[in-house]
C-alpha cells in the first residue's frame, strides 16, 4: 500500500492579513518617526535663533552701544545705525539671519537723537517665526527699551 501523500497549503487568508497588519504598522511607525523628526529640527532651528539673539543683544548692551550700567552712548548709537547693514549683522553674529533694532521710551514711541530715528534694519513683517528681544537701559537720562528682532 501506498502511503497517501501530504502537501502543505500553498495559499492562507491568515497569512495575508498578518502581512498586511504588519506592513500597516510599519508605515504609521516611519510616518510618525517622519513627523517627530521633523519637529525636532525646527525646534532646533528655533533655540538656535534664540541663542543667537540673545547673544547679539547682549553685545549690544555689553559692548556696542553703552558705556556701562546699560546707559546708551547717544554717539556709539548713532555711528551704529548708519553703518553698513550686512556689516554689522556679521559683526553680530546674524549671519544666517535678518534683524530689526529699535529704540523706544517707555511710552513705545522710536526714539531720536539729533532728529535721527533709533530704527536700524530690515522690517520683519512677512517673516512667520521671529525672536524678539527686548533690553532695557537709559538714554539722555530717560528709560530706554532696546528691541531685537531677529528671524530667518
């Protein structure tokens, strides 16, 4: 007698929805590690901005336009407006980015100095992510609020 031969399945339902769950699973996974990683650069994008913000108003108020306890120099103020905007974004540190500086009073009127507004750079109105920085300090004895902003 002959022993009846055995043959395996060829074909399983079971099979193809395990691939399928698996294959599903497998794309949410690189979807949502996309979307994560994504995050995570412009977050990072972001904290470098700010770094470099506040790194710039603090060469401002340090060294560039005061002559200690954050009183303004009205002289080193003026020769900074009306040099070079590319120049003095590199002296900066903003290389990679634009900036806007304003001085105001406490009222956030523009300040002036020999009837020149303490308005530097490039407005940032069509910018979607901007750092703003604001300093205070003295100028002619009256309060004096340095903004920095700064984007991309």
């Amino acid at each position: 007698m002959k022993a009846k031969e055995k043959f395996g399945q060829l074909f399983s339902m079971d099979i193809l929805i395990a691939i399928g769950v698996g294959l599903l699973m497998l794309t949410f996974v690189v979807m949502f590690w996309n979307l994560n990683s994504n995050n995570l650069n412009l977050k990072q994008e972001r904290i470098e901005m700010q770094r470099t913000a506040f790194d710039a108003s603090n060469e401002l108020m340090e060294i560039t336009l005061v002559d200690g306890n954050n009183i303004f120099d009205p002289e080193k103020v003026v020769n900074f407006i009306s040099g070079p905007y590319n120049q003095t974004k590199e002296e900066l540190g903003l290389g990679g980015y634009e900036f806007h500086l304003t001085i105001k009073n406490e009222n956030g009127q523009v300040m002036e100095i020999n009837s020149t507004p303490l308005e530097y750079g490039i407005s940032s109105e069509n910018s979607t992510e901007t750092i703003v920085v604001k300093r205070v300090g003295s100028l002619n004895k009256c309060v004096a609020i340095l903004t920095l902003e700064v984007w991309k």
